[in-house]
C-alpha cells in the first residue's frame, strides 16, 4: 500500500479533463502541466486554455471527452437557444463554471459543458435546484457564444440599464398623458419595461437594422432583421402586446388612446454618454397593432464612399456629379436597400463651413452637425413641397428631399436645380432607366428632365460572405455565363466562394456590402429622354456608355470573392 501512495503523487498534478486526455495520448503529461498552470494564473478552465492555446481544435477536444467518459455530445449550433429552460440554475453560477441547461426530464436536469469532470458544479446545481445533473459534452467556442447570448453578462447589462444609466427620453407632458389613459402601474409594467429593454440591447448587439413585434391570434412574436434577414428571435406570453404596444407609443411620442390608424414615431436611448435614435411605426392589424421599430445608425453616415462597396469607376462618377454646381442627383432602390446612408455620405464630404445644406426628410433618420435638417409633419401642413419653397428662400446651396412622391415635390425639386441649386433626392424604382420613366409618369415634362437630372444611382444590398468559413465553390462553366459572365471573364485567376457557416456569421454571412449602377445622363442619353424613348433604349444606350448594371456590378463582388452568385441572383433581377 505504501509503494501505491508513493507512485500517486506523480499524476497528483494532473485531474479531470487533463488526466483524461493524457490517457487518451491527446496531450503528453508535461503539456497539460503546463496548461493547468496556465488555466490556473489565468484562473480559466483548463479546457479554455487548451483550446486558447492551440493545443487542440474545439470540435476534436469534445469528441476526445465524449469517446474518454462515454457521454453524449451534441452540436450547440443544432439547438434553439431561445427555447432553452430559464431560471433554473444560476446564470452566475453557468458562468462561472462555463455550462448551460440543454433540458429537464423528471428529476434529471441535462447540463451542457466542455468541462464534464467539474464535480463542485454538480454539486451546486443538485443542491439548489434539487435535481440530478447529467453532462452532456459541447464545443467550448460555441458554448462561449451562448453564455455570452443569454449569460450573466446580459444580465449586468439590463440590470445597469434598468438603473440611471439608461433612460428614455420621455417629457413630462407625455407620462402624465399616459397615467391619465389608466395605463397600468410601473411597478405591474416592470418586466414590460425590462423586455423592451433587453429586445432593444439584443438587436444591437446583433448588429439588427428592425425590429418587428407582431400580434396573431394565439401568439405573439418578436423577429430581428439582421443583414437584410428575418429572424424569429422568441415568443413571449400573447398578454403583453397591449401592454408592449402603449409603452412604446409612451416613449416614441404617439397617441396612446388611437389604435385605429398606422403612427409614426421616435424615440431615443440613452447609455450613458452614448445616445442611439429608433424610429417607430405602428399598423392596427386584425389581432392588435404591429411595431417595427427601425435602428438609425448615425456612424454610417460617416462612412467613406470606398466602405459602402463602390467600385473606383462608380465612385469617380459619383463625386464627380456630388461636385457640380447645380443639377439633381437620384438615388434609387427598394426600402431598406441603403439610399439614405449613400446621400448622407455624399452630404457628409460637401458639409463644409462655407456651403449652405438644408434637407427635408420623413422622419429625419440620421442627425448631422452642419447640416439644417427638417421633419415633414403632414398635420401641420409642413409637406415636402412646403418645406421646399421654404428653403428656396434661405439661400440654400444644396438640397437633399428625403423622397419625391407626387408631382407638386418633383416640379419644385426640378425648379431648384435648374436655378443654380444642387438637389439630392431618392425614388423608389428599380434601376437607373425605370427612374426617368417613373418621373415622366409622374407628369415631369422629358425636357425639364433631360436638363436638370445629372446623375442616377440604383442600388441594392447583398450579404457579405464571412471571411472566417467561406470556401471555394464549383459551378458549371454554363451556370457562370447564364448568370452573366463573358468568356473572357473565365480565366481561371479566380474562384467563386459558397457560405458555409460558422460561430461568428450568420450561416456564412456577415455583415452587407452595397451593389450599385451609377448611370450619369449623357448627352446621348438626353436625346433618348426628349425623344420619348423608352427604358429599353435608355438601358441600351446607358451599356454602351460603360454603365455595370446591377448584375454585373454584383459579378464584379463575387469575382473579389466578397459575396456568393446565389446571393447577387436573389436581389438583382436580370
């Protein structure tokens, strides 16, 4: 017995996963000493310094560890992290000994983590929640990634939140109207509040553009755009909705009492010194009213030209336009497609001490310092067209009209820019030609067209592949030229790349890039407009003149390997 205890001490050093992977001959003995020191200084978990370390890949140490102990694994990246048991263990105590529920059956609670062997966890856990634990082996990156989505540190996120450092901005005027309307007590529309708030930091934090909480008849759910995206994000009790709705109508400056009639809104939060804007809309719909409320990012204003994704040629072609003296400047595209940043990006380069920049919006999305910004506000009779004989007579330099919709706006817009004034605006049309029919339609002479328009900008927003998982992809040489391709383009020097998916995109995406056909009106072009020639031509005469269409200016991002062919086939249409 004394020669067995005299043996021991030289494994002594090394317990749990260490022992178990030196066994299964993963780590030699004087490795994982030295991780366990590591583990230790760092005060981490040794399988988080393993995989720091290089040691060994994720995936290969969780298949050692369930091979080793004879324990299931399972692909965290395979469940619905929203649909996971709450409040059954400790979100401190997961955090501390890195591992999450995965679910409950009778008296057995199933614990996810990378560290199976922890027994002071199990101890915890069978303790304060009087069940029996059962480990279940996971990824330590992708369980890194769920404890930072649902984790103590969301937490101490709406916990300081909930206190002084985040705040709406609501006048006095405002929360008397809503205790006058009998809304319910603070104290009863706490989690209310609180679910607001954790709605409101979750979509930044995943970088989300909207937010949609929408009503249906036996449910109730809350979806986040992210780029360009919907994603059902959960599905809280169908009881709040009423609750839910009046509170944002509360903080976004709406009429509480009307349900009838859409509303449009804004708001405002505060975290700390940082402040971010929203805008709200309201829509009545068949089982109560539908919010969406929209992110406005003003950093993205500041953008250079280069980060929107315009190509050298594009971009000369635009700057040149933006530095004229007078004329109209169009930008085009569906919502959401990126029209607004693009002219306040443009704005942002001209906004200097000595030019006059005035601009009527619905609402105002970004603020910009320097720049006289204006809200239509249709109750007070204050339309674009209101606002833009109002600026004729404030000696104005440049004009931006956040939307030209009827004809009263476009003849004003049109006046401005043949009388030495450079006017910027957006439409909604699908491409560069379609534009000057759409103006035409809209009852604009063609020869107040042909003279005042410069420049237009049709533009649409593709994801962008994630650089951590894309791979290499192989399509039919015949698939390539359909899509759009010229032999000579089939070179060889460069290859397609497909979305795989990983812990840090959304399957393989992340993040968006814009595709854009800058179509400047030619003289050529001019004559086909005075000619009452159709878009065809215009179309036609725009290629022979070097203008990349949408399609093509999408191949040129998949050539650079920027973005996928079945993510440009999906948003151009030709």
């Amino acid at each position: 017995m004394a020669a067995e205890t005299s043996v021991e001490p030289t494994k002594s050093n090394l317990a749990g996963v260490a022992r178990v992977l030196v066994n299964a001959g993963k780590l030699s003995a004087k490795a994982a000493e030295e991780l366990s020191k590591s583990a230790r200084d760092r005060r981490s978990t040794f399988v988080s310094a393993v995989v720091a370390a290089g040691a060994m890949q994720p995936a290969d140490l969780a298949h050692a560890l369930s091979t080793a102990l004879a324990l299931p694994l399972i692909d965290l990246n395979a469940v619905d992290i929203q649909k996971l048991p709450r409040n059954i263990v400790d979100p401190k105590v997961a955090s501390q000994y890195q591992l999450v529920v995965l679910g409950k059956r009778g008296n057995r609670l199933f614990i996810g983590a990378a560290d199976p062997t922890e027994q002071e966890a199990a101890e915890r856990i069978k303790f304060a929640a009087q069940l029996n634990p059962e480990w279940v082996i996971v990824e330590q990156d992708k369980l890194e990634r769920v404890l930072e989505n649902q984790g103590v540190s969301a937490n101490e996120v709406l916990e300081s939140m909930a206190g002084g450092d985040f705040d709406f901005e609501v006048t006095d005027e405002e929360t008397a109207a809503a205790e006058a309307a009998d809304i319910t007590t603070d104290v009863e529309d706490a989690p209310v509040v609180r679910f607001l708030q954790k709605m409101l930091v979750d979509a930044i934090n995943m970088r989300a553009s909207d937010l949609h909480f929408e009503p249906y008849e036996y449910n109730y759910r809350v979806r986040f755009r992210v780029d360009g995206e919907l994603r059902e994000i959960t599905q809280p009790p169908i009881a709040i909705k009423d609750k839910l709705a009046s509170r944002i109508k509360v903080i976004s400056r709406m009429d509480i009492a009307e349900k009838r009639v859409p509303q449009d809104g804004r708001m405002k939060l505060k975290f700390g010194a940082k402040s971010i804007d929203f805008r709200v809309s309201t829509l009545p719909t068949l089982f109560g009213e539908k919010v969406v409320i929209r992110i406005l990012d003003s950093s993205s204003a500041k953008l250079p030209i280069e980060a929107l994704g315009y190509e050298k040629v594009e971009k000369d072609r635009l700057l040149q336009a933006i530095n004229r003296p007078y004329g109209m400047i169009l930008v085009t595209g569906p919502t959401g497609s990126g029209k607004t940043v693009s002219l306040y990006s443009c704005l942002n380069i001209l906004n200097q001490p000595g030019v006059n920049i005035a601009t009527v919006e619905d609402p105002a999305e970004i603020n910009l310092p320097g720049i006289n910004q204006v809200n239509v506000n249709e109750k007070a009779e204050l339309t674009f067209a209101a606002a833009l004989k109002a600026f004729l007579r404030q000696d104005p330099d440049i004009i931006m009209v956040g939307e030209i919709r009827d004809l009263e706006t476009a003849d004003i817009a049109i006046k401005a820019a043949q009388t030495g004034h450079l006017v910027m605006s957006t439409l909604h049309t699908n491409d560069g030609p379609s534009t000057l029919n759409r103006l035409r339609n809209m009852g604009v002479a063609p020869f107040n067209i042909a003279s005042s328009v410069l420049l237009i900008t049709a533009q649409r927003l593709a994801r962008r592949l994630c650089e951590n998982c894309k791979i290499p992809a192989e399509y039919p040489r015949e698939a390539l030229l359909q899509a759009g391709f010229v032999d000579t383009d089939l070179d060889g020097s460069w290859k397609p790349y497909r979305a795989v998916g990983c812990s840090a995109c959304n399957n393989g995406y992340k993040g968006r890039v814009g595709l854009y056909q800058v179509m400047p009106i030619t003289e050529a072009i001019q004559r086909i407009i005075l000619n009452d020639g159709s878009v065809l031509d215009i179309a036609t005469q725009a290629q022979k003149d070097g203008v990349r269409d949408l399609r093509q200016s999408g191949l040129i991002k998949v050539k650079a390997g920027v973005t996928t062919l079945e993510e440009v086939k999906g948003v151009t249409n030709e």
